[in-house]
C-alpha cells in the first residue's frame, strides 16, 4: 500500500478530542511528563514502561512513530483535549497485514484522564478511521485477560470476545505467563458511543 504523508491524513477530530500523528521534536516533554506521572499505572500493562524512560528516549521512539505513519507500516495518534489542547494518551493502528487488510490497535491513558470515556471515544474514532481510509477487513485489540479497564473499551464498542489465549505471553515486567484476550471487529459492526 503507498502511504505516506501526503495520502494519508495526520489528524482524526471527535466531539471532544483531536487526534494527530507526532511530532517528536514538539511532543517530547508532554508524552515523556505523562508517561513519567501514569508510570506505577502503565508498568503494570506494558513492556516499554517498565522503566521510566528520559526525554530523549521518548524523542526517539516518536521519532520512529512519525518514519513507521510515513511508510504505512502503523498509525500512532497522540490524543489531545479539543478544548484545552491538553495530551491524554495515545492510540496506534499497527500489526497491519496489507494482504488482508487488518490491523490491530493499541492504547494508553495518561493516569490523571481516566475515568471520563477519552480513550473510548478516541479507539471509536480510529476504528471508523481505519475501516473508512484503509478499507480494513478486521480490527483486532488484544489486552491480558486480567486488565478489565483495557477491556472495557472493545466491549463497549461491540468487539467480539474471539477467543482467550491461554500461557500466550509474559506479563509487562516479563515475570509471569500471562493469557491475551483477543477482540475482533469487522465492518458494519461498530456500536456507536451514545451521544
């Protein structure tokens, strides 16, 4: 698939949030401040934030994000307030098979947002996003079985429960075996957030 910035739009808009590809240069200090203040919270569920990362880390792995959106191998999305312009998270179509097309998305919450449907509504816009754009045949979101607040937010959109893999993968910190449960979507399928 030919991607690129030119082909693929930067910026997704929901009634509250705005949602747009990095910038590593000017979105270094946020993510790292949020990634820095939601830590106890995101080690527990994800590898990359076992430790603390330090800025220029961060600035590096947005690096990478903005070269992997410009080849079209994923899509990360720094999530933003519309109102106040303040960064909430992130949200990331990748694991995407062209062939098929599919991809699987990804997310987390800055700590002090949770709790108000931010990351609901922002995994609603990308799906809507990917299926309109790329004409996706299936989204997929895996989470370990036992992070009931990751899902929450297939279940609320009308994912599939598909199956749990048991012993699949190794907890975050990489100390235990861990099963994955596995949502999937197709077209047509989505449930709509209330308005």
């Amino acid at each position: 698939m030919e991607t690129g910035p030119d082909t693929i739009p930067l910026g997704v808009e929901t009634a509250r949030l705005y949602l747009r590809a990095p910038l590593a240069d000017t979105d270094a200090r946020v993510v790292n401040e949020s990634i820095r203040r939601s830590h106890e919270e995101l080690k527990r569920w994800l590898p990359f934030a076992q430790d603390v990362p330090t800025l220029s880390e961060t600035e590096a792995n947005l690096q990478r994000a903005q070269e992997l959106y410009g080849t079209g191998e994923s899509f990360r999305y720094l999530i933003f307030l519309r109102e106040t312009g303040t960064f909430v998270g992130t949200v990331s179509l990748f694991g995407i098979d062209w062939d098929v097309p599919k991809a699987e998305i990804g997310y987390w919450l800055d700590s002090t947002h949770t709790g108000r449907g931010y990351m609901t509504e922002a995994v609603e816009a990308v799906v809507r996003f990917g299926f309109a754009q790329f004409d996706f045949k299936r989204i997929e979101i895996r989470c370990e079985s036992t992070n009931e607040g990751s899902r929450l937010i297939p279940e609320r959109l009308g994912f599939q429960l598909e199956g749990m893999l048991r012993n699949e993968d190794l907890s975050a910190d990489g100390m235990r075996l861990t099963d994955t449960a596995v949502y999937g979507l197709l077209p047509g399928e989505l449930r709509p957030l209330a308005t």
